[in-house]
C-alpha cells in the first residue's frame, strides 16, 4: 500500500491527527461579500474579509505557515502580485 506521499511526489504533505492534508497556495480573490482566502482548487473559502488588506494579512499568514505561496488578484480576477513564502534557494545567479 503506498501513501500520499508516494502517490503524488509533487504535493506537499503535512499530517493533523494521522491524516495527511495537503499545503495549498492561497488566493486572494474578489468575493460578493469582500474578499476572499481560498486554498488552490478549493471551491469554498476558507475566510472572507471586507477588504482586500484584511484577506491579504489572513492569507500571508496562512502562507508562512504552511511555506506556500501567495497569489493576490485585482477586482478583475487576475493575478496582480505573488508571495512566496516556500523554500527558496540559498543563492541563486545574478
């Protein structure tokens, strides 16, 4: 029997009471009451906020947390500026 982990080397896994959950990159997105949190191919979210500043500040937190990234959208829907808050290399050229 494989795990996760084996299954989907690409996923990030972490265990809360000996179940695996996935990491997910955040999005700040337009929502009908505000702003909303929403995990990578969540189809509900997991906060919404009045304003933009408020759902950024929830969802950086939840990005340092987990050492996902952070995708902001304009009212638009587009993606206008991303965080990242994973591992980075220790040097990278240029």
């Amino acid at each position: 029997m494989h795990g996760l982990e084996d299954l989907y080397p690409s996923k990030v896994f972490t265990r809360t009471k000996g179940k695996p959950m996935t990491k997910r990159n955040q999005h700040v997105v337009p929502h009908p009451n505000g702003w909303a949190v929403k995990g990578e191919n969540a189809t509900r979210p997991s906060a919404v906020a009045a304003t933009q500043q408020e759902a950024i500040e929830q969802a950086r937190e939840i990005t340092r947390n987990q050492g996902t990234e952070l995708f902001i959208h304009g009212e638009n829907g587009r993606i206008r500026e991303r965080d990242s808050h994973g591992r980075d290399p220790k040097s990278s050229p240029g």
